[in-house]
C-alpha cells in the first residue's frame, strides 16, 4: 500500500527510507551541537572517539531499534505490546512518544532562531543573538512556524510527504554543507582549524572526553527515540536492514565530520584567539562573525542557516512521525487528526522553552536538582530531562528487553531476513554487543548523567 493518508503506508523505497532514516539522525545535533562538543573536549582526540563509539555502540543499537520494528509493524508501544512485552517493558515506548513530542517542543525553539538568521544575513542586518533570543515576539512565531512547516511534511503520509521531502531535503543539505566546508578550508590560515580538529591529540581523551562523545554517539545516530522503530515498521521484509543501517551511519557521521570542517578552519583562519570551546552559543554568535569576514559573506551565511533550517526539519518530521504513528495505530485516528493535534499542542508546549531565556522570567528561573545535578531554565530541565536522561533509559531497556527477556536469536533472524551476509561472526557479534556491551556501556553513561562519577553533565 503506497497511498497512506489514512492508514499506515510503507516505504516506496530502500532509499527513501534510508534519506528519511538519515535525516532523522541528521540534525542540529550534528551541525549545531558536534561542533562545540568537539571544541569543548579537546579536538581532535574528542573526533576519533566519537567515530568509535558510533561504529561499536551506536550502530548495534540502531540495527536493534529497526529490527524490532519492523518484526512488530508497529509503533514504539505497539512493537513492544506485538512482542509480548509486559507492563514494564512497555514503559520504554511510552518513553519513545514522550520524548518525541517533547523534544519537538524545544527544538522547534532552536530551528526558529534559524529561520530568523536566514533573512537576517541574507539582508545583512548585524544581530546580537543574546538580544533576538530575548525577544519574544521573534522567537515564538518563528517557533509556530518551523512547527506549521512539519505538520505540512507529515500531514503528507509516509510515502507522499516523509519519504519525498527526505529525498529532496538530503542532497541539498549534503550540497550546501560540501560548498560551506569546501569555502572554509580554502581560508588562508585554515590550517591551524584543521589541525585543531581532524590530529587528535591522545593525551586529552580523559573519561569525561570519552563519556561525551558516547553520548552524542547515540544523539546523533538518533536511537533511543522510537524514531527507528517506527521508520522500521514502514519497511517490508524484503529490504536490507544491515546495509541501510550502516548507510545510515555513514551519512550521520559525515554531516557531523563535515559540520566541523565547516567551524574550525574558518573560527581559526578569521577569528585567530577566540577560543573554540563557545558553547552552544558557537554557531549564532561565532559564524556569522565568521561569514562576515569572507567575500560574498552574507549569501553564504544565509545558505549556512538554511542548511541548519533542513537539518533540523528532517528530524522534526520524524519527532512528529513517532507519536502520529501510535494515535493511527493504537487509536485508530486519521492521520490528519493526528497531525494537528499533536503540533498543536507541541506549539503550547514550545512557549515556555521560547520565553526561558529571558532573564527574570518564571520559566528562566526555574531549577531543578536531581540526585545532585542541577539543571536551570525550563529549556535546559526538558532537554536534560527528555533529551539526554529518557533517551540513555530508552537505549538500556530496550537492549535489555531484546537481548535478555526476549529471544535475541529471533531479532537477528529478522536482520538476516533480506541481508544474505548477516551470518556467522557478524550475526555473533551483533547479539554479543546487544546483550553485553551496549548495557555495560549504557549503564555507565547514565551513571555519569546523574553524577555518580563526580562531573554531573549540562544537558546539551
């Protein structure tokens, strides 16, 4: 069934899902957040680790999320539900729909910065982005409008809307990122940047270095959303789950490894003595300083935050995807009904996150500590709370639930299933790391977000 604005629908191809499944994965994370992770762990040292975790950890668990989907045909609570997984297990989905619809709130927030930086540079207005974050009356209708932007993608169905804007929106992010790098390391003095980033110096990977990049590891290879099990559920049983997944790792950590090509050399070549650990702030306060100083700065400022505006709404569209999925399954609701109200309410949600910036506002002085971790300002609380903490728990349950209380040789049984070269060591290795590996590493993770290990983690 191809036409699906009422029911389910499936992918029309392996690539659409494959564009689809990397997009989700593609986001701010990558160009936005792996840029200033990097500068605040070290360089290099921080790129090296970062790419191991993705290719021991992050991979099997992405291979585990798609599997269990589209073995189930159903959303995160329904897969668990189809798989016979009691009343515990099933607080993993429910955390996937959670985490979703929450995560779109604020994120939205961030995307919407993006747009206003779009005509901001393109008509060369100098913004102070401490101030435009102040200010309400840009920040919440920009919010609405990336959310209105999403509603449209999804409202279109799987095939018809997901799997076709994925298939314009990729290339032209990978287009816009290969010309943005391409500029920044033909800077004279972007020598300096890449050497900064791409010649790991080993003597700074510490275990805060190491915990960091595992943790952006599973941000960006977005598993522990449900997003995976969902974008699975739509995939027949002829496709190669294995190959696409590691396409789909593939294209992730490009986009990261580029996104810092794109920051480093240029930070380096125009800003010589300012210090690449910025924080999250790095991308709204540094490049567009950085754009400033090339030739035609502003067409390309304007093309860097129309590349973030793409990234960020391939992810957007599968957030939105993931809770619209179990009101169409478990509800039975029409895919429009579903659509709207969830971006709806996303909306109302996004207004606190908006305004939490604002000095001397209720939302900005909120606190809350958790087990010693102390988070300030209703943005940080959500994104540590449902952006990093849930998305760790989701990740441990769910290798828990496939690799102990189920049969883990039926979930590689079903990875075999249209993957003729998933066998012998590589079908060993895969129900090695679910089981053993995964969990060990993941626990550890979790015990670091909550501060066991003496450095509680800023949510990011």
């Amino acid at each position: 069934m191809n036409s699906d604005t009422q029911g389910r629908g499936q992918w029309g191809s392996s690539l659409g899902f494959i564009m689809a499944a990397a997009g989700s994965a593609v986001g701010l994370g990558n160009i936005w957040r792996f840029p200033y992770l990097t500068g605040e762990n070290g360089g290099g040292a921080f790129v090296f680790v970062y790419a191991i975790c993705v290719l021991l950890i992050g991979l099997p668990l992405l291979l585990n999320e798609i599997a269990l989907g589209r073995k189930s045909g159903k959303n995160p609570i329904g897969a668990i539900k189809a798989t016979g997984g009691n009343g515990f297990w099933q607080i993993a989905g429910v955390l996937c729909i959670l985490v979703c619809f929450c995560v779109l709130s604020y994120y939205s927030v961030i995307a919407g910065w993006t747009i206003g930086y779009i005509f901001t540079e393109l008509i060369n207005i100098p913004v102070d982005f401490e101030e435009f974050q102040d200010t309400p009356q840009y920040v919440v209708p920009l919010c609405f409008l990336f959310i209105f932007m999403t509603i449209g993608v999804v409202l279109g169905g799987v095939s018809g809307g997901i799997e076709k804007a994925a298939k314009f929106l990729m290339p032209v992010l990978f287009v816009i990122i290969i010309f943005i790098a391409g500029r920044a390391v033909t800077l004279e003095g972007a020598s300096a940047g890449i050497e900064y980033y791409l010649y790991p110096d080993f003597s700074k990977i510490t275990t805060k270095v190491i915990l960091q990049a595992l943790g952006q590891a599973f941000f960006s290879m977005s598993v522990g959303w449900g997003l995976m099990i969902t974008f699975g559920s739509y995939l027949p049983k002829k496709s190669n789950i294995v190959q696409s997944s590691g396409w789909i790792a593939g294209m992730d950590s490009m986009v990261a490894l580029l996104g810092g090509l794109m920051v480093f050399p240029a930070l380096f070549a125009l800003l010589p003595g300012k210090d690449p650990a910025g924080g999250p702030a790095l991308v709204f306060e540094v490049l567009p300083k950085v754009f400033d100083a090339m030739p035609g700065g502003n067409f390309i400022g304007a093309m860097f935050f129309l590349l973030l505006l793409v990234a960020a709404l391939t992810s957007s569209i599968s957030m939105l995807e993931v809770p619209v999925s179990y009101f169409i399954d478990e509800k039975k609701w029409s895919r429009k009904k579903a659509t709207w109200s969830i971006g709806i309410a996303a909306m109302f949600l996004s207004i606190p996150s908006a305004l939490s910036s604002i000095e001397g506002n209720y939302f900005n002085e909120l606190t809350i500590t958790f087990l010693g971790n102390t988070q300030e300002g209703f943005f940080a609380i959500m994104d540590f709370t449902f952006g990093t903490f849930a998305v760790v728990v989701i990740c441990l349950m769910l290798s828990l639930y496939t690799g102990w209380a189920k049969k883990i040789g039926d979930y590689a049984n079903e990875l075999a299933e249209g993957s003729p070269g998933f066998k012998g060591f590589l079908r060993s290795a895969w129900i090695f790391f679910i089981k053993w590996v995964c969990p060990i590493v993941i626990a550890l993770v979790l015990l670091d977000l909550l501060g066991i290990f003496g450095t509680p983690q800023e949510g990011g």
